[in-house]
C-alpha cells in the first residue's frame, strides 16, 4: 500500500535544504499534505587506529542548543562520490588520512519528512596531517577507545544518529 505524489510545490530554497509540500494521495483515496525536506545528502567516517581509539569532533550544534560529540561527516557535493567526501571530511575535520576504507551502512536520518541519506564507512590505517576545517566550521578533535563509546552509546550519552550507527557497527566488527 503506497502512497502516490500528485503534485510538488518548492516553498524554499535554503543553501543546504529545499522544502517542498507534496499533495498526496493516500491508499484509502484521501488526499493529504506532506513537508518534505531535499537534501544533497552526505557523508562520514568512523577513523579508529591501531590501538581501537576513535578520533571525533565536538562541535556546537545550535538547532538543538548544545554541543556534540560526532563521527566526522559533511554533505556532499554536487556530483561528489560518497567515498571521496568521507575522506575529504576525514582530512579536513581531523587532520587524518586513511590506508583502509570499508562501506558500513547508508542510511536515511529522518525518513519520514527528509530525503537525505548518509553513507557511513570504517576508516583504519590512519595517518596524521594538518586538519583544515571550512572557514564556517569550529570543530575540536576529541579521542576515546571504541570500547568506551560503545557503553557511552548503550548508556544514551551520545545521541547523534550516524554516530550511533557507526560505533554500534564498528564496535561489531572490530570487538567481537
């Protein structure tokens, strides 16, 4: 049972999101009204080294109104590989560079109203450089044992959904 998408309005055009309201037709015959949010959708990495610390970016996260503690991630250009972005993320949030690179998951954050999706990989074989985060962008590079933000996951103190993800599959492969 499908809903079907009898006509898109675009209501705004912002520098990241476009909102449209879509008229839709639900199973039952009904019509009814969706906000939906276009995204260019993105990309992030979960970079643990050889001792399994995990190399973060806390950053303040005004629409919720504090600041967290993320996997590194940014959206993707226009044309861009999702590979490609997450290690430009990686380079330009961390400093790092990585040998090692594997495709966990791609997922939609908020499927019901937003059409991003986010492709999350495993990065290991890291090396050091110079991050060079975007000039609108405060980031400070934090480092912790998966195991450790495994439990800070299991015990709800991190709340960033593609982190959820990441460490939740990272700690799978790499601990069991």
């Amino acid at each position: 049972m499908r809903e079907k998408v009898l006509h898109k309005t675009r209501r705004f055009d912002g520098k990241v999101v476009t909102l449209e309201h879509w008229l839709i037709e639900k199973p039952d015959g009904k019509q009814g009204v969706y906000e939906v949010l276009l995204h260019p959708g993105a990309s992030a990495c979960i970079p643990v080294d050889e001792e399994g610390n995990v190399y973060l970016v806390r950053q303040d996260r005004i629409a919720i109104g504090r600041d967290t503690l993320e996997i590194p991630a940014g959206k993707l250009e226009p044309g861009e590989d999702p590979l490609e972005a997450a290690k430009r993320e990686l380079e330009e949030e961390t400093g790092l560079s990585a040998n090692n690179w594997k495709h966990l998951v791609s997922q939609y954050p908020a499927a019901a109203y937003d059409q991003e999706i986010v492709h999350i990989y495993l990065a290991t074989g890291l090396h050091r450089g110079t991050a060079h985060p975007d000039e609108d962008e405060w980031v400070s590079v934090e480092v912790q044992p998966l195991e450790q933000l495994f439990r800070r996951v299991m015990n709800g103190e991190l709340q960033d959904s593609k982190t959820v993800t990441a460490i939740l599959m990272a700690h799978s492969l790499l601990c069991s």
